[in-house]
C-alpha cells in the first residue's frame, strides 16, 4: 500500500506542473577605446631640444576615451636607450607645460628612474568617461644636474604605455 501512495503523489505533481520561457530584449557590450593626443599610437618631440644638465622638457599628453563606457587607466613609461634610462620623469596630472616644465596640478610622480621595463607612474587614474571623457597629463623629462657626460649630444626616446581598463 505504501508503493501505491508513492506512485499517486508522483502522478498528482506531474498534473499540476507548468512551463514558461521568456527571452531577454537586445543587448550589447560596451566598447573602451583609450587614445593619446586621439590616436592609438603617437609619436612627439620634447621642446626645447638639446636640453643640459639640470634643465628639463615638457609635453601635455590628453588622455581620452572615445569608447561607449567609462573606463580607469594606468599610464607606465620605458625607455631602450642610454638618454631615455638618463632622465627622470615627473608627472603632473591636469596641468599645462610651459618653459620646459608642468605647470601646477596634481603631482602623480616626481623625479622617478626610468629603466628598460615599463614601469607605472600613475594608477587607476579617472574614471574617464565615456565617448568624449578626457584626462589631460603633463610629462616633464628631467635631465639631473649630474648625468653622465657619455650622454651630451645623444638622441633618445621614451615610451609611455596607457592600459585602460573598464569601471567607474
């Protein structure tokens, strides 16, 4: 008898099930498209040049997102070369350049080695926002009062590398 009763609840449940399905409107994904000076990749010259010992050159780099969401970035700097490992960095984040130097802001970096592995000067920086957000960097190379000498009348370059990475 108590197989019987088993088999009958079994039976009732099955008559007093249902079934629906829904299916989600459209949706898409966002996009994060991070540009410097709005290109993906840029290349400038420091002014003034054939700087000293002691003196520096300035640049404004404007960080800018033209992707369909909002993003935070961190922006790192190498250099291959004797002249780029021989400067210094210091970043201003907001500031003009002027004279060889950035002007007042928030200072993200200052005085800081530069090797031959990238190494991050500012994080997390932003949130840029989307499709038009900007974020205006100044980049000043500083050449120390007491670089080697093997470095007058040399050429050199330093790579800045922006990573975007999406978030508010």
């Amino acid at each position: 008898m108590g197989m019987v009763i088993g088999i009958a609840v079994v039976g009732t449940l099955a008559l007093w099930s249902s079934t629906v399905s829904t299916r989600s409107g459209e949706f898409t994904t966002a996009t994060i498209s991070i540009l410097a000076d709005g290109v993906k990749s840029a290349s400038f010259a420091f002014a003034p040049s054939g700087i000293l010992p002691g003196q520096s050159a300035a640049k404004v780099v404007t960080v800018s997102n033209t992707g369909t969401a909002p993003f935070r970035y961190t922006a790192s700097v190498s250099s291959a070369d004797a002249l780029g490992q021989g400067v210094t960095l210091t970043a201003v984040a907001g500031a003009t350049a002027s004279g060889g130097t950035c002007g007042p802001g928030t200072v993200l970096t200052t005085a800081k080695s530069i090797t031959s592995t990238a190494s991050a000067f500012a994080t997390g920086r932003g949130p840029v926002a989307a499709t038009s957000g900007t974020d205006p960097l100044c980049v000043q190379l500083n050449l120390p009062p007491n670089a080697l000498s093997s470095l007058a009348g040399t050429s050199g370059s330093v790579l800045f590398t922006f990573t975007a990475s999406a978030g508010t």
